[in-house]
C-alpha cells in the first residue's frame, strides 16, 4: 500500500481475514498476498521468539515481544507449517501469560495459546478475575475478553475458522 | 515494505543546513504564532524519584504564579512502552505530584491523558509502570486518548501537508494542557521532550501505531503542525533519570537529577536539550518552533532557578544524530 509502512499487528490482521475470505475470485493474488505476510512475520521475529510492534532487532538491540502482537501473529500463522518460529513464540507467550493482567493482552494470549491446543483454563479462570466486563470502556477490548471467555465453553472463534 | 529509516531521516535530520529538505522545513507555513516576547523556565534539583517531588513541584510552580482556578488541566505524561529497567516513561510519582499541586492551585479538574505510540494495550502500560496504582493514590482519572472520542480538527501549520486530523475531545477541550515528557534521546528525531511528546495525543485507534501517518508524514514536520493545534501551556519535564543512546525505548539511563518547568514548550526543550549537552539549534523542530511556537534563544529565556549547566559529557545518541553533541562546555546559541 503506498504511503504506509508494514508493521505486526495490522499484517496479522491482514492474513487472518485474508486466509478467512471466501468466493474471491483473483485466489492466485490473496494466496500471493498472504505469502507475503507470512514471510513478512517471520521476518520481524523478535530472537527469543514473538513480536514486538515492528523490527525485531534495531540498532543491533533486541527488542521484547509484544503479548499482543505475538498473539494476533500466532493466530495469522495457525495454519502454517510447524517451525521454530511458532515454537519459540508459543514459548514465549506461555511465559508472558504468567505476568499478564491486561485484559486485551491477556485475552489475546488466551485465544491464541488456545488455538494451538496449549492448556489455558487456568489463564481463563484468572482473567475472569482480573476482569470486571463492566469496568472495561473500551469495545475492542470487551469484544476480545468476550472471545477469551467463549473459549471457556469450547468455543474459540480463530480455531473454528481454521478448520473449516 | 521494509520501513526504511534513512527515509524518516532525510525529512527529519535537519542537520545539513542548505539541503533541499531544509530549505523546505525552513518556509514559513505557520498560521498562528504563540511565540512570547520572553518565557520563563525553571531547573530544579530533584535527586529521586520521592514524595518529596510534590514539594519540588508545589515550589516550582509557585515561581510561574499560574492562574488555573476553575480550569480542566489536562497532563500529558509520555507513556510508551513498558519494559524492566528502561526508564522509558514519565515517573507516575512526577504526575501524581501534578495532580496534587494543580488541584491545590484550584483547577476544576485535573486529568492525566497519553495515547502510547508503541504499545497498543495502553492498559498493560498503566499496569506494569505502576501509573494504575499512583493515579489510583491520587484519585486521578485516566483518559486513553488512542480511543477517545475524536473530532475533526484543522492544523495550524502546514509543515506535513496535511490539512486536518481526528483528535481527541479530551485534549480539544482542555483550558490547560501540560506536557510532561520523558527527557530522552530518540533515534529518529533526535531528542523526545515537551513537542514531540504531544504525538500521544494523536489517536491509534484511527491512525494506528506507532501513529502511521506521522512518520510517513514526517516526524519533524509533525510536531510542528500538532504543536501549532494543540496549544501547550505548560511543560514539567522528569529530567531525574533521563535516557541516552538509543531511545526512546532502549537508551541507558543518564541521572541529571533535574525536573524542568516552563511556560513554552520551545524553550523548554532548547533548555533540555542544553542539559543534554546539545545544541537545540540543530534540532529541526525546536529551531522551527522558535519561529512561532516559542523561544529558543537563551537571551530570550528567563531562567528563573538554577542555571543551565551543560555535561561535560554530552548525551551519547545513535550515529546520525552525533552532530548534535556540543563537545566542551563553552555552548554558544545562535
């Protein structure tokens, strides 16, 4: 796109609804597209696994991975091939979810730990009692809580989407 | 795309004094001008981070016999990213002092406002910085302004080319807005203090993170036209334990055990950057900005308690903001 530049999160939300279209006829150019999100994601990596908002590395410093950022990747690969990529940043995640309180990090990492059918129960259990629905201003925010919980009653939305 | 930096650079480095770039940025295209005859600036030491900062504050602003009585005082602290051991934030112990000594001086109502530009959960910013807990002590609102609601707004300069911009309701209806920056070196614009603070106000929710459009724009071009809109009235600078080399996220932390006040945000940050041990006129925004947001020359600031007193070190900064660094201690000002 011109007169914009590619960082995590809008590409993982680029390739996630992207891999979720349906009846597109120009296929040849979303599966293009998508291969250059997936490319693009690894290449931001941060070295200990995850993503941080852009660059992984800058000026030769590593930076620390985003909860966030690393989750909504996570989701947009699902349906890659296995790597070290993911690996590494599922390990990271699972680490990050011990320290987590914030409700949008916290229900992100929830959603994509659990759609790579890592346990998450006891994240759940805690995150509904960090959280107070009615104290949440933020719709984005309550939308992914609300996503976290569903998951609770088997119902996570980015697994379902990726097996159908 | 791969962001290329020497892109933000070329428009940003204003360093090359005849450059094409330069010459442009240095075109009057300002339709206001806020630029006092004279501003008043004050250093005061704080060794630490204590509760005896609201003392400090309590004391420093008395020098400026500010008249806030009946006003909605918004402060801006500068909340980015949180990260262990980076002093990347302003001090919540800084803003909570604020909060107290505004509503001590009468102010209607004093909110705390940021829009983080790098982390998007501004929440977990609050949480893990320990502002949740400080502005809780002090009973203090907290406004999110990446998702507040906007309003259309058109620029009073026109440096970037842009024509408007979505901000904040919060920040548009404030009497008095307060910039309380981070005293930082920045690896793309050079320094991060009062002017370059105020990118927080600009919303993610609709121009995304680390505020897009801004650095595709230009980030010296930018705070010009956002400092031209947002007018702000005073500035509290936690200079106590600044950060050098690579900022704004990984520098080191450099103690000046300082806070710095002002009532101009262009002579705030010429003061700053002299702490820094640079010279503020060869950073393009603040050499801009004395053209109407503010003063910049020493003869025209009143330092009204301690003296500015350059490092015999400068800062350190990334490679290509090195022409900054004033080496020695005899800084003159243009």
């Amino acid at each position: 796109m011109p007169e914009t530049v590619s960082w995590v999160v809008p590409t993982a939300y680029s390739i996630l609804a992207l891999k979720h279209s349906r009846g597109i006829s120009q296929q040849n150019l979303v599966h293009l597209r998508i291969r250059r999100g997936v490319e693009m994601l690894y290449d931001r990596i941060c070295p200990e696994g995850g993503w941080n908002a852009g660059n992984g590395v800058v000026y030769g410093f590593p930076l620390a991975p985003h909860a966030d950022a690393t989750a909504l990747a996570l989701l947009s690969l699902l349906s890659e091939p296995p790597n070290h990529f993911i690996t590494s940043s599922l390990d990271w995640l699972e680490q990050r979810a011990e320290t987590c309180f914030a409700p949008w990090s916290f229900a992100w990492t929830i959603l994509a730990l659990d759609a790579f059918g890592l346990p998450t129960a006891l994240l759940t259990d805690r995150l509904s009692s960090v959280v107070d629905p009615a104290e949440v201003n933020d719709c984005g925010t309550l939308a992914v809580v609300s996503l976290a919980f569903g998951r609770a009653a088997g119902d996570n939305a980015f697994r379902v989407a990726h097996e159908t | 795309m791969k962001l290329d930096r020497r892109t933000f650079l070329t428009a940003s480095l204003g360093l090359a004094a005849g450059t094409s770039t330069t010459a442009l940025l240095n075109r009057p295209k300002y339709h206001v001008t806020r630029r006092q005859p004279r501003s008043r600036v004050a250093i005061l030491g704080a060794e630490s981070y204590s509760h005896k900062l609201e003392s400090i504050l309590q004391y420093g602003l008395g020098l400026f016999h500010l008249d806030v009585r009946g006003k909605t005082v918004l402060l801006k602290p500068n909340l980015v990213d949180y990260i262990s051991g980076n002093h990347i934030n302003t001090h919540p112990l800084l803003v909570s002092a604020a909060v107290q000594c505004f509503r001590r001086l009468g102010a209607k109502s004093v909110l705390v406002g940021e829009g983080p530009g790098h982390q998007r959960d501004t929440e977990l910013v609050l949480l893990e910085s320990a502002f949740s807990e400080a502005l809780r002590q002090v009973k203090a609102p907290f406004v999110d302004l990446n998702r507040d609601e906007l309003a259309i707004t058109p620029l009073l300069a026109g440096y970037t080319g842009m024509k408007r911009l979505w901000l904040p309701r919060t920040v548009l209806e404030a009497d008095f807005v307060v910039s309380m920056p981070k005293v930082k070196t920045h690896h793309w614009s050079g320094v991060t203090l009062s002017m370059k603070n105020m990118f927080g106000v600009v919303p993610g929710a609709k121009y995304g993170w680390p505020k897009n459009i801004l650095h595709w724009k230009g980030i010296q071009e930018s705070i010009l036209d956002l400092c031209a809109t947002v007018p702000v009235h005073f500035v509290i600078a936690d200079a106590i334990v600044a950060m050098e080399g690579n900022g704004p996220l990984n520098g080191h932390p450099r103690p000046l055990n300082r806070i710095v006040l002002a009532d101009d945000p262009v002579a705030a940050d010429a003061t700053c950057a002299r702490l820094m041990g640079f010279d503020p006129t060869r950073i393009t925004h603040i050499r801009i900005g004395a053209q109407f947001l503010g003063n910049a020359s020493i003869e025209r600031i009143d330092q009204i308690a301690e003296a500015v007193c350059a490092p015999a070190n400068p800062f350190e900064v990334v490679p290509e903001f090195q022409p900054l660094r004033v080496k020695g201690s005899a800084q003159r000002d243009s």
